[in-house]
C-alpha cells in the first residue's frame, strides 16, 4: 500500500484510526471463520457516513478495493481482505439515533452492537427480535449485511423481516436512501430487501431503520428428551401443523447432548437421540394453552423426560443445555468449524441422520444443534487444524452434505452467508441464471468491482 | 508457552465486548483476541517484538474478564502475561525490579519500614501543606499519582498489632488461618480487622501467622515467576505449619494468587493441598448467612457492589458478596451496571498506563453514578485505592468500603 495513499486516508479519518503496522494487520486479517486469513494493506475506523463516502470516494478513484468489517464476527470470510486492500470498521459509528415509540422504529449507526439496541428497545416495552449468536458483539451494519438470524427466527423471522430504511454509501462515495418509516412503499425496486444480505458488495452501510414489536407479556420455557431422534422431529412438524408457532424451538443431538454433559453437568441422559428447548411466548392466556398443546404432542411422540419451567430461574437453567451448546463442543478439540445448513422444517430427522452417517464415514466428530423450528442447523466439526488428513475429510464431508441439503430443497446457509467458504456451493443452488442476475446488480451498484471483491460469487 | 492454548482461540469474538480496552478504543490490537493472536504470531515467527508490539500487549489490564466470557475456555489474559513472564525470564530483571521484587516485597518488616515516612507524612501534616500548595506538580508523574492515591493510613500496620491467635466466641466451630494482604495490612487495616471480628463472631479461631509473607502477586505482575514460587513455597509451608480448617483472605488479588499455588509450583503436593484450602471472605459469610444474619442491625443506607477482576473473574465469586449484602436488614441494594467490569487499577497499571486507566475509570465512575448509592463497596484493596480517590472527587462524592466494613456498620448500628 503505498504511503501517500495511507496519509490520504489518515487526512480523513484521523492518524490515530488509519493503522498500516503489521500488528494492526496481522489482527485484521481474520474473521471468526477457521483456517481463513489474509492480512488487509490499510485498516481505517471512520466515525461518520460522511467519512465512509470519502473513503470510498477516494478507494474508486484509486482503484484499490475495500472490505468492510463490524465487530468481525463473520463466519464466511466476509470480512477479510483477500487482496490487501482496505479494511473499514464501523464500530466507532455507534450511536442509537432515535427509538420512534409513535412508529415503532428505531434508527441507528451501523455499527450499533445488536443486543444493545435489545437492552434500549426493551426498557421501553418494545422489541428487536432478531438475536444472532454473536449479537452481544455483532453489530447491526453486519447482521443487516448477513441478514443475519437467531433463536427467535421460527416465530419472528430474521433482520430481513425488520428492516425498514437503509443509508447505504455507495462505492464512489454516493449516498443512498432507501425505505423509511412507512410500512406500504412500492415505489419502485425493493432496493431495502436487496440490500439486506448482501455482505458488503453492493454498498457500506452508515445507519439502519428497523420495525419494532411489543415486547410480549410472558413466556414459558420447556426441555424435553427424546429417545428417539425421529420422534423429535415428528414432534416439531406436529407442533406447527398444530399452529403453535413457539418463539424457540431448539434442537440437540446425541454428540452435542453427551459433550455439553461432559462440560456442564446438567444433569441430561446419555441414551437420547435429541433434547429440545421449546419456550412460547405472548399474551398469558395464549401461552398456557399453547404450553399445554406441546406438553401432549411430546407425550403422544414418546418423550421420556418433560420439565416446564416454573420460575425465570428455572427457565435460564432449562436453557443452559442450548446456551452452552457451542461452548462444549468448541472445547473438545483446538478447531472447530460451525456451520449452518439449512432445510424444510419437514427435513429434519433424514439431515440429521445424514450429517451422523456422514460424520461416520469420513470418521469426523460432528455435533449437530440448532434452529429445528425453520430447519436451520448448526453441524459443528470439531477438528484441528494441524492435521490437514483430517481438515481434507471435513470438507469432503461438508461438501456431502450441502449437496444433500440442496437435493432436499434447502439452502447452504441459512444465517452464515456465502462469503468466500461457501462460493464453491452457490452455482449449485441459485443456476446460471442466478449468478447472472446477481453479477448484473453487483455491475449497477459497483461498475469498478471495488466492494468486498470475491465475496458469494 | 503452550501452543495448543493459542490455537484453541476460534476468533469468535465473544470476548471483545468484555474487555476494558477494546471498549475504549474498538482497536483489535487492543482486545484478547487480538493479542492472543499477536501472541501466536510472534510464536510462528510472523510477527517480531517490536516497539508497536509490546505497546499493545501491555496495554492488557490482565482482569481477565475475557476468560468469563470465551465459550471455547481460552484465558487471554493469562496467555498474554505468561508470555510476558516468559520474555522477562530470557531478560532478566532490572535493578530497580530486583530491588523491588527480590528485596523490598518478600520482606513485611522492610515494607512496612519503607512506608512509615508515609504515615509521618500524613500526621505532620506535611501532606496537608504539599498538597494545598500544588506541589505535586512538581514530582514525576507517577510518583504524583500514587502519591495522589493514598488514603489516610493507619496508625500501624495491622500484621504489628493483631494478635496471633484471636479466640472464637462462645462454641468453637473450627480454625480459620488468616492471610493478611500486604496492602490490606498496611492501609485498609480496619476492613482486615472487621475481617478478623467477623470469623471470631461465627465462632472460628483465628490464627494470623505473624511471619507471612506477600501472596507474590506482585512477582506475577512483574512477570518474575521465580519470585512467585519463592513466596508460594514460603507460604504453603508455612499455613501447612498450623492445623488449620481453612485459610481466609479479605484481599481479593491475594486469594487469587494463593488459589493457584498449586499450579504455579506445578502440582506439587503441599501447595495444591494449601490453595484448596483459600476462601475469600466472601465464600465463607455466604456459607454462614443464618449464623451472620443474627448479628447484622438495621442499616438503611443506598448500596452498590463492585466486583474486582481478581473476585468475579479469578476467582468466580458473584452472588455471594450480594447475598451477604442483601441479608442486611433494611439495606437498599442497587446493581450496579457493567458490575464486573475492571476499575482501572490493575496492580500497578493505574501507575504504568494512566491514560487507559483513567478511561477505565471514568466509565466506572458513570456507572456508580447511575445508581445514586451513597456507598460503593468491593473487596480488593486496588479497587479501594483507585475508587476512593476517584469517587471522594465525584459530584455527588460516594463512599468506598470493603465488604467487611459494611457488615462491621451493620454489626455496630
């Protein structure tokens, strides 16, 4: 990176938020996804939408090509430079701009952290659903960006489903404003939706306008064993069709369920296939007779164990099985690869037997927990990276089973994003006409191809 | 250093929210994860200990509150101060390290000799005069600061005037060996005395060995291990002297540092069987809230907690502290935000880097402020030094006690 180019963007951001030394790059040169890493040429932190437009503004005019980055949380490599060019922080634009109680909105700077917007919503009776793993560090830029899901993702839906206005800097230094408060707006594209998920290649985010809910009154947390792993996912498709919608429906298997027992002693059976977390949520009366709708489908479906929690206390204990559900599988080998396919709902129990029957061919340990409520699971490989015999089975076998996933109408990420770990899968799910259709929206927002290069396709 | 410790870090993040410094600065370089990976680097040879190097490493407070909250076990904190120590130990120690940590810590009787000028400074009233006048402009920066941190000491230390053996009262339930703190014995004597009064009313006899020695906490600070083992082993052997139940400290550094003298001397038998037996004041009143509760009165006073690093995130000690606070009869407890946050004073830090700590601080400080308690109370003598000071400035000021203290009001009242 040459040095007059370095002092430009220090003139604009400041010396002491423009870093060029090699530790700086060296610890810009990952995300949270394993095995990737490659060191950016400059990393900058602007403070203001107008300070991400120069950039850019500059960066277009040079040529040189820019990866933005929030808390880099990422879990596809969204956020590393893979050509040493600019690294953008967002975190220093952290300002919770307004929380409108008249129109349930609120608007804030990109890099907002996720469950600190949660925290203001919520002293005032309101609430942001979307609750991303990462959320008490991800920022909101990010998850629009990845559209990011969560736990509350069956009953909620995810970011996409709350966002409402976008400000969006555009690769030569444009403002763009799409959406607003309104909740009727067709005028013209969609240009919100597109946006979202789009990891950082169409534009860099400055502020975002998400719709906010009432916070509902009460909720109900429930874990249940089940011998059997078809029954589990029997239950889960009975549930629904029932038209219960719970808020969490969370779902262990037999390796997630025996580490999390090696870690945290809660006192879960060694001889069950699946262990799921249910917790409704809504008005009082709703939730007791939603409550004791599922309590009779896990009992017609064989459950051997069913605990409704009878305190907050004991709901946060019911949970901790879930909670720590990452924890202990991250801490039986040095690497762990998280990954997050996605299916039908009515897939489940054939996926899960799928990733166990592939774990055992390729002879990998691969725990598998997750959002069974809209058939996203988190399969997680634990390996290490010093054995790359081992690395090369774990990819044979992922890439088994995102063909599986496709084959069964599903997605290969459901909250990840595609990035750079999962480009090779995309031809296969969306086509040749997919792709051209996507390249032609890239080529309209970023004609110089500066944005986030080499991300999704 | 072990390399599998450094590889088990899967950059997920989870720590940067907690760390102090990350929260200032939203600088990698100045998170766990960050230095866990500049750690890593440096150890494949990618990186080399540069200038810039050491800045960022050193900016780590060490309050390990990265280590409560990564889900894969990792402790950055402590990686990067092994790494520090391991560097230290290919340099050696300077002049001024070895007088400090080899000849003036490990001896009570010189510490306590080095800091009677202070207390001669403070009743003449010489500090009175220096401090009216502004002349502490006039002296180096750090000496200024710590000079500024010194609350009024007490007439002697407390290891001079405690008596080795203090009886329990009425039936005798056990024997409790107590761990004086050098800097728990030297300024907050009282709150070590209220320590002590409480054990003895619980019906525990209390023996404070008078040839203790500091915990060696200090050592760790100056990344001397050497120094460490001597004051473990001397320590070990000599609590493993008395027949003792359990050993008691109301410094919340020391029964970190005396917790892990089993792994510091690398298991062996005696040392591992000692650290076993450390309490934290705390764990045994939790253990005792019936029997405590009929000796607490009315207190109805506005009350916040503050959780030294060294407590919550060494030792994972939370709810008991609250649960002591909260058996006080007509006491308004407040939570007080980012609770387990560190306060800045990390050892020696507040001295060493007082630009960070003082951002460190000023959050605190908000914090407090937030909940409008008239008193702010923790267990860690830096936690006292740094909040004191900077709490008596605030506006409205708040009072700073150990835990211990509060109970002592209670009991008086």
């Amino acid at each position: 990176m040459e040095n007059s180019f370095i002092k430009a963007l220090a003139e604009i951001v400041g010396a002491e938020y423009t870093l060029s030394d090699p530790e700086s790059l060296a610890c810009y040169g990952y995300d949270s996804t394993p095995e990737l890493q490659s060191r950016p040429g400059v990393v900058v932190l602007p403070k203001s939408t107008e300070e991400i437009a120069r950039v850019l503004a500059l960066c277009d005019g040079s040529g040189i090509r820019v990866t933005p980055r929030g808390s880099g949380t990422n879990l596809s490599g969204g956020s590393i430079s893979f050509d040493a060019g600019v690294v953008l922080q967002t975190s220093r634009m952290n300002r919770i701009l307004e929380i409108d109680e008249e129109n349930l909105t609120a608007t804030v700077e990109t890099g907002v952290i996720t469950s600190a917007l949660h925290r203001e919503v919520e002293a005032k009776g309101l609430f942001y659903p979307p609750d991303p793993g990462s959320m008490n560090i991800s920022t909101m830029g990010g998850n629009v960006a990845e559209n990011s899901g969560g736990l509350r993702g069956l009953k909620y839906g995810v970011t996409d489903d709350y966002v409402m206005g976008l400000k969006t800097v555009l690769a030569n230094g444009d403002i763009l404003k799409t959406g607003g408060k309104v909740v009727k707006d067709v005028a013209g594209y969609n240009l919100n939706q597109l946006l979202v998920s789009s990891e950082g290649t169409l534009g860099i985010f400055s502020e975002v306008t998400v719709k906010l809910i009432p916070k509902p009154q009460t909720k109900k947390t429930m874990l249940v064993h089940f011998p059997q792993l078809e029954q589990a996912a029997l239950t889960v498709s009975h549930i629904i069709a029932a038209r219960i919608i719970p808020a969490t429906l969370e779902f262990l298997d037999r390796t997630t369920i025996k580490c999390v027992e090696d870690y945290a002693k809660v006192g879960l059976p060694l001889d069950v296939d699946a262990v799921l977390l249910i917790e409704v949520d809504g008005h009082p009366a709703q939730v007791e007779e939603d409550a004791a709708g599922i309590r009779d489908i896990c009992e017609r479906h064989h459950c051997s164990f069913f605990q409704t929690a009878a305190s907050p206390e004991e709901a946060l204990k019911l949970a901790t099985a879930r909670r720590v559900a990452l924890s202990a599988l991250a801490r039986v080998r040095p690497t762990t690869i998280l990954e997050d396919a996605t299916v039908p709902r009515s897939c489940i129990a054939p996926m899960v037997k799928l990733i166990q029957d592939t774990a055992k061919k390729y002879d990998l340990l691969i725990g598998t927990f997750g959002h069974a409520g809209d058939g996203n699971l988190h399969p997680t490989c634990l390996t290490d990276e010093r054995n790359p015999d081992e690395i090369k089975r774990a990819h044979q076998a992922f890439g088994e089973i995102f063909e599986a996933t496709i084959a069964m109408g599903g997605t290969i990420t459901g909250e990840h994003g595609v990035g750079v770990a999962k480009k090779k899968y995309l031809p296969k799910l969306v086509g040749e006409s997919g792709l051209r259709v996507m390249r032609g929206i890239k080529g309209a927002f970023d004609p110089k191809g500066i944005l986030n290069p080499g991300k999704i396709f | 250093m072990d390399y599998v410790k450094l590889i088990n870090c899967m950059r997920c993040g989870m720590c940067l929210p907690h760390c102090p410094t990350y929260k200032e600065t939203f600088l990698e370089t100045a998170s766990p994860r960050g230095r866990v990976a500049l750690v890593r680097k440096f150890q494949e040879g990618e990186l080399v200990e540069s200038e810039k190097f050491l800045e960022y490493v050193s900016l780590c407070l060490d309050c390990q509150a990265c280590a409560s909250a990564c889900p894969c076990g990792v402790n950055a904190g402590e990686l990067v101060a092994e790494f520090r120590c391991e560097r230290k130990n290919e340099k050696g120690l300077s002049f001024m390290e070895d007088m400090v940590l080899r000849k003036l810590v490990p001896h009570p009787d010189r510490l306590e000799a080095a800091t009677a000028p202070l207390r001669l400074y403070q009743k003449t009233g010489l500090q009175k005069v220096v401090r009216s006048l502004g002349l502490l402009k006039m002296f180096p920066e750090a000496l200024g600061r710590m000079e500024g941190l010194l609350p009024k000491l007490p007439d002697a230390p407390l290891r001079q005037t405690i008596s080795e053996v203090t009886p329990a009262v009425g039936k005798e339930k056990g024997t409790a060996g107590f761990f004086l703190g050098c800097v728990m014995s030297l300024i907050f004597s009282e709150a070590s005395l209220a320590t002590v009064n409480l054990l003895s009313a619980l019906g525990y006899k209390v023996v404070t060995p008078k040839d203790q020695k500091c915990c060696g906490a200090p050592n760790m600070l100056g990344h001397d291990i050497e120094g460490l083992k001597d004051a473990a082993r001397f320590n070990t052997d000599l609590f493993e002297s008395h027949d003792l139940d359990f050993v008691v400290t109301d410094c919340g550094g020391c029964g970190a540092e005396l917790k892990k003298y089993g792994h510091h001397l690398d298991g062996e038998e005696g040392a591992t069987t000692f650290s076993a037996k450390v309490r934290d004041i705390s764990e045994v009143l939790a253990g005792e809230a019936g029997a405590l509760k009929e000796l607490l009165k009315p207190l109805p006073v506005k009350v916040t907690y503050h959780d030294p690093c060294h407590i919550a995130h060494c030792q994972g000690i939370r709810s008991q502290p609250r649960t002591i606070i909260n058996l006080i009869p007509g006491i308004d407890f407040r939570e007080l935000p980012e609770a387990d946050a560190c306060c800045g004073s990390a050892g020696t830090y507040n001295i060493e880097k007082p630009e960070m700590s003082d951002r460190v601080l000023s959050r605190k400080v908000l914090n407090v402020q937030k909940t409008g308690a008239d008193y702010l109370v923790t267990s860690n003598p830096g936690c006292l030094l740094q909040l004191k000071k900077a709490l008596s400035e605030a506006t409205p000021p708040v009072k700073v006690i150990h835990l211990t203290e509060l109970l002592q009001m209670s009991m008086d009242a």
